[in-house]
C-alpha cells in the first residue's frame, strides 16, 4: 500500500488527501446527523408509547364510564317502575289504600273493626307514609293467612307491628291490634 502512495505525485498526494479530510467531514458529519436523527427517533417513540399508554386508560375510563352510565339508567328506570307500580299516589288519596285493604281483608277472611289512619311525613327518606290501625278477632291460622295476603301484595303495604291485647280463655281465639305502613311517593 505504501508503495501506491510513493508512486503518486505531490500533486496527487495533496488531492488524496484532501479527498480523505473531506471523507472523513462527511462521515463525522453523518455520525452527528445520524445519531441526532436517533436520539429524535426515540424521543418520538417515548412520546408515542406514552400517548398509546394514555389512550388505553382514557379508553378504559370511559368504558367505566359508560358502563355507570348504564346503571344509573338502569336505577332510573327501577324507580319509575317503583313509582308507578308499588307507591301509592298522593293525588289518589286514601281511597287506593282504603280499597286494597278491603281486597286483603276479604282473601284473609277477616273482618277487621275501625281502621285509624296516621299520616306521617318521612322527608329525608323522600317518602309520606300512613300507619294504619286496626283490630280484628281470630285464630293464629287466620293471622298467618292474613300476613301472607299483605306479604305477597304488590304495593308497598308493610306490616308495621302485631299486638296480642287479650286471648280467650280456651285460648282458640285470638284478639290482634295490627299496624300496617302504606308509602306514597314524594320524590
């Protein structure tokens, strides 16, 4: 190889040799573009891995979202139906419960005596409710019948409290205070 270079005039020494510094410009200046062209290349992927990273989570919440969306609309549509199905209706009056109660009395086959109405007004819960009182004379058979017919009634009609004030002496006959709670909607 040395003997190439020995074979070359100074003219064409000074040519080569500027041609290798111009070389060797070039190629340091490739290195530089290149691994800053890099180093951009990889801050660029850092950048898009975090935006894909922040797209699976906006996705996932608003799937989240979505999906307690759709309960909330759910809960909304469970308490119309409650409202329209199981309340009793203010504007209706006492007249709605006063007719249901006769249903329960005759597929109880009781006769039940004065029937007392409470009106009380329950605003935290969002609901009035009426106690209603009443006394009827029968056998513990009776009772179950009648606690069945009020349980298996489609409107809020809860049995509040049973009193046992007197018992008959051959103890057949029973003597029951009971205090039944009907809801009406107010929400």
């Amino acid at each position: 190889m040395r003997e190439l270079f020995n074979r070359l005039n100074e003219r064409e020494r000074r040519q080569l040799s500027l041609l290798l510094l111009l070389l060797l410009v070039a190629l340091i200046f490739l290195i530089f573009v290149s691994l800053s062209q890099r180093r951009s290349y990889y801050n660029r992927l850092g950048q898009l891995q975090k935006m894909e990273k922040a797209a699976v989570e906006a996705e996932a919440l608003s799937a989240a979202a979505a999906a307690e969306w759709t309960r909330w609309e759910a809960a909304d549509k469970d308490l119309a139906e409650l409202k329209s199905r199981y309340f009793y209706k203010e504007e209706d009056g006492i007249n709605q419960i006063r007719l249901d109660l006769r249903n329960i009395f005759v597929q109880a086959g009781i006769n039940a005596g004065d029937l007392r109405y409470n009106y009380v007004d329950q605003i935290k819960e969002g609901v009035k409710k009426v106690n209603i009182t009443f006394n009827f004379t029968g056998s513990y058979p009776i009772l179950k019948r009648f606690l069945d017919t009020v349980e298996k009634f489609p409107r809020f009609l809860i049995l509040e409290k049973v009193d046992i004030p007197r018992i008959t002496a051959q103890g057949s006959l029973l003597e029951f205070k009971i205090i039944l709670a009907a809801y009406y909607e107010s929400f």
